[in-house]
C-alpha cells in the first residue's frame, strides 16, 4: 500500500481544507488535528473508506472508531435515541473533547465503524481546521488517531507522517494539538455516566455538569486492571472495546514509579534507572520540571511543573516518541498527581507502561 501523501502546510490551508475534503468525498483518507490528536478521517457511511484506515493504521478490526461531526444536531441522524442527560453533556462539552455512546440508528454508518456493535461513538471536536473539514466533505467522518496502532497517538503532523507516509492520502497541518491526549468516551446507563475512557474532559467537570445527584463512575484506575481479566469484562456494564489493546507504547521498556511524596519519588525513580543502567541499556526518565535536573540518566525529558498536568498531558506523547528517536532501552517516568486531566494523563504512562508500576 504506497501512495502519494499530501502535505498541506499551514500557510495552505483554504486550499488544503478543499482538496482534503475532496479526498474525503471521494473514499480517501485523510489526516487532520483537533483539540487533542491527530485523527485519521474517512467518510463514516463508506465501508471501503474505513477499511482504508483500518488498514492504514494496522488497527484490529474489532476495536470500533469515533465518528465526528461538524455539528451537534447531526447526532440524531446517527443515533436512535439520545436521552436527557446524554443531551445535557452535549450541550456543557460540545464542541469539545468527550466522546459519546449512544444507540446506533441502524445503517447511519458503515458495520466497520462500530465493530458491529449496537452502539455508536460520536464527537464534535474544538479545532476550526476540523469543522471546516467535516462541513467541507459532507458527512460524518469516522477517525482514529492518526498514528500506526499500537504507536503513541500524533500531537504534530510531523508524527503523524512518521507512522503513516504513503499509507494515506495527506495530511492538513494544523500545528500542535491543544490537549495532547483523546477524548473521555463515556456511555450513559439508567441515569449513571460511565466513564470508559479518561480524557481531556475530566470527572469532575462530568460531575458538575450533571448535577451532584448523577453518579460518575470510573470504568477502571489507571491501570485499567477492571479490563484486564475477562471475568471482570463479562461482569461490567458498558465498555471501550479498544482499552483491551495495548497502546500509546514506545519501543523502549518502560516502568511507572508512584508515590505521593515527592523526595521518596525522587530516590525511588533514580533507584529505577541505576538499576536499569547496571543491565547495559540506555536510559530515560520523564520527569516533571522541578525534578529533572537532579536525576543522572542518558536522557532526562521534562514535561512540565508537577502542578500543571495539562502541560504534562500536552508534552506526553511527544515525549514518548523523543525516547524512541533518541534509542532509549529503558525509560522510567515519574506519576504526576491523579486531579483533573491528571487521571487521563496517568492512564495513558499507564498503559504506555504496560501495566509496569512501582509503588515507593
Ligand atoms: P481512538 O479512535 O484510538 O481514539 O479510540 C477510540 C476509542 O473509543 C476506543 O477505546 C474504542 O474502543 C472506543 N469506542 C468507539 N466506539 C465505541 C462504542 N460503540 N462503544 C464503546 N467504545 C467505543
Ligand atoms: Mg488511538
């Protein structure tokens, strides 16, 4: 599968936005930035333009995508019903980085879109290229992100050629991505938000959305160990089906070290890269800035002031893919407090992790 992929600069965009969305049209897939990745878009009704980015992106079949929208009142073309507080959500979060689960109105979409599930994920994203670009193609687009699957998700259009040059028809250059890691994706059930997937909407702005009498429940930590066993995944209500995948990973091995007080954090991480260094391996370490001029490492990355984990979430990704690019064996990273976006951005060195964390 090589293709000729487009580069739409940034200074190109009218352009850029109107031959995209002809790609789209036409059964193309295309690449573009919203509030939090990159995505890889095709038009959701074309089951040939989503197997392209199945294809595309080496993503498994049964993993189903987010399919997103210019405006909120098209969701009632996709969805058999929206209740209530699903339409209160919509009005406090859209446009903007949650995600919902609703009942499919059957044949809205390609079967490809929804793993054949009765469900449907559905967005309005935050980010003008975007809009334009959906209201430019006409129909509702289905997008992943933009990266290989299993590669940390794209915050730049330069990673997203890395993982996707001539796998997909271009990619419209936007700059960085505002939040830097997805959407919250959460499912209504009688009247309780289940959050499947933290993201760049956090529980506690769900909460005050909702009211105080609406429960908000976590669809598993950070470790997603609620997902892992498939006793636990019979025994829950609504799922992701994509949290059972491994994700956001770079090449290097790496460990999660958590503690909530920082000098012990502190002792405990360079415990953890001493040790890795004593195997022969380069060395990593993400921390946050006040820390990461003290450790002794092959590379340190900072990623922000331990209290502003939005800067942490923005920087992750990127980061994960500096440690690739720098050949780094071994990265150990640093947990930053669980409040706020801080709970998606745990999630994901979680998963980016595989499950490896160390209490101090
Ligand atoms: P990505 O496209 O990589 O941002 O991942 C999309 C996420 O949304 C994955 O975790 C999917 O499993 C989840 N998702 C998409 N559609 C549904 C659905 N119908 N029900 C539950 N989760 C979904
Ligand atoms: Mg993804």
């Amino acid at each position: 599968m090589t293709k000729q992929t487009i580069y739409w600069p940034p200074e190109r965009q009218d352009s850029g936005v109107r031959e995209a969305a002809a790609a789209i049209a036409a059964g193309g897939v295309v690449a573009f930035p919203t509030e939090t990745v990159y995505g890889l878009g095709g038009d959701a009704r074309s089951g040939e333009a989503v197997a392209r980015i199945f294809a595309a992106k080496g993503r498994p079949s049964d993993n189903p995508l987010i399919v997103h929208l210019a405006d909120a009142a098209e969701a009632d073309a996709l969805a058999s019903s929206i209740g209530p507080l699903e339409r209160r959500l919509m009005a406090a979060f859209w446009p903007g980085p949650l995600t919902l689960v609703l009942p499919v109105r059957p044949g809205a979409v390609s079967e490809r879109v929804t793993a054949g599930l009765d469900t449907v994920a559905v967005r309005v994203p935050a980010h003008a290229l975007a809009q334009r670009l959906i209201a430019a193609a006409g129909c509702p687009i289905a997008a992943p992100s933009a990266n290989r699957s299993g590669r940390p998700s794209p915050t730049l259009a330069r990673h997203v050629l890395e993982d996707l040059d001539g796998r997909i028809d271009g990619v419209l250059d936007g700059g960085p991505t505002g939040v830097g890691l997805e959407s919250t994706v959460v499912r209504v059930v009688d009247g309780v938000i289940h959050v499947l997937r933290p993201g760049g909407v956090t529980a506690e702005q769900l909460q005050e959305a909702a009211g105080a009498d609406v429960p908000v429940v976590s669809g598993g930590g950070p470790t997603g160990e609620r997902h892992s066993s498939p006793e636990a995944e019979d025994a829950e209500a609504p799922r992701s089906p994509g949290v059972k995948y491994t994700h956001y990973a770079p090449k290097g091995v790496m460990t999660l070290v958590a503690a909530d007080d920082p000098g012990r954090l502190r002792a405990a991480v360079q415990a953890q890269a001493d040790a890795a260094r004593q195997s022969g391996g380069r060395v990593g370490i993400l921390a946050c800035d006040e820390h990461a001029g003290a450790y002794r490492a092959d590379a340190v990355l900072a990623l922000g002031p331990r209290d502003e984990p939005r800067q942490a979430a923005q920087a992750l990704y990127a980061a994960l893919r500096e440690c690739d690019e720098r050949g780094l064996d071994y990265i150990v990273a640093e947990s930053f407090p669980e409040r706020g976006i801080g709970a998606a951005l745990m999630n994901r060195m979680a998963k980016a992790a595989g499950g490896r964390i160390v209490r101090a």
